[in-house]
C-alpha cells in the first residue's frame, strides 16, 4: 500500500518548515504548497493522505479550498492550523468535515493525534467508494427487469404485490429476486436494502 502523505499548505514558509520537520520526525511524507492555487495546479498525489491547511492565505482562503475539496471526486481529510481563527469559523470548518481546527503554534502531540484520525477518517471514506463503486457495478449486471424487482423487494413489497404491478407471475418475480440477490452477492433482504440504500435506489411509483 502506498504510504500516506501529509499535505500542507500555508502561505508562511518558516510553518511549513517547522511542520515538514515535524511530521518527518514523525515518520510521515510530506508535500509542501505556498497557496490553495499551488494545491490545486500541482500533480495530484496517489495513495492516501490529508491536508494540514492554513485557513488565511492570499487568494482562495484555506476554506474555499476545503470547499473545493469536499466536491472532488476523492476528498482529502482536512486538518485547520491557524493563527487568526475565532468561533465561526471554527463552526463552519467542523460543520463542513474538518478533522480538528488547531491554532497556531501548534502542539505537536495535538498535530500528531490530529493527523491519526485524518488518516483513519481518509481510510474509511477510501473504503466507503470501493464499496460503492463495486455496488455499482453489480448493479449494472442486472436487466431492466431484475432491477424493477430490486427497487420494489427493498421497498417491501410482496411477491405477489410485485406481480402485479409487473403484470407477471410470482413465479417469475421469484425467479428474477434469486437472480438479484446473486448477482448482488447478498444473503438477505436486510442487505439488499442496504445495498439499495448505498446505491440510492428511488421507490417505485405505486
């Protein structure tokens, strides 16, 4: 697996340094930037990591970068440091998914800890996607009409109801389900619910 990397961005350079120290000391990798446009425009790294991110830089504020990041298709954790932070701001970093809003100078053990559960956080999310991801795509191996009886078996409707409003047979509508719960690789309507769930299945109309 690729190591993690520690991202941080802080128009101050003699921060950056003092945390680069820091966290190698520590045993992690990192990668430095002087703006959120350094961020941004520079190669994006593989593997996991999260942001140990200024808040006031000149040009986008270390806010809007964490906006930008919350919309990406693979989001960084993100750790505030700051100098200049009051309490609405901090409201609005955790509300948006901060990992911890730390003020400057920083306690290394409050970074270190801080770092930890970033990285635990980008973990679970990274899993969440592949878990999705492969939802999906056990999804799309089923046909028109095997989804039809997905979306109306997770929404609790009976075998007979199914038939019904599929003008088919329940011995069809039975067929169709086993097909879905295998292709599905599920073993129960409670996961498959909560495969439908993931996946954002919508109800039928009635």
């Amino acid at each position: 697996m690729t190591a993690a990397l520690i991202h941080v961005v802080d128009d101050d350079q003699s921060v950056r340094t003092a945390l680069t120290r820091l966290l190698r000391a520590r045993g992690y990798q990192t990668r430095t930037y002087a703006s959120a446009w350094d961020f941004l425009t520079a190669e994006p790294a593989p593997g996991p990591g999260c942001v140990v991110l200024d808040v006031s830089m000149p040009g986008p504020s270390g806010l809007e970068l964490h906006d930008k990041l919350n919309r990406s298709e693979r989001p960084l954790p993100v750790i505030f440091l700051t100098g200049r932070g009051d309490i609405p701001m901090t409201v609005r970093a955790m509300r948006n998914g901060a990992v911890d809003f730390l003020t400057k100078p920083v306690q290394r053990d409050l970074l270190f800890a801080a770092v930890e559960r970033a990285l635990s956080r980008g973990e679970e999310q990274r899993a969440a996607r592949e878990q999705h991801q492969l939802l999906r795509e056990r999804y799309e191996t089923l046909t028109a009409r095997e989804r039809a009886v997905f979306a109306r078996v997770t929404e609790g409707r009976l075998n007979k109801q199914i038939a019904a409003e599929l003008g088919t047979s329940e011995r069809t509508v039975k067929a169709h389900r086993a097909q879905v719960m295998e292709k599905m690789h599920t073993r129960s309507v409670a996961e498959l619910v909560r495969a439908a769930d993931q996946l954002g299945i919508a109800a039928p109309a009635a």
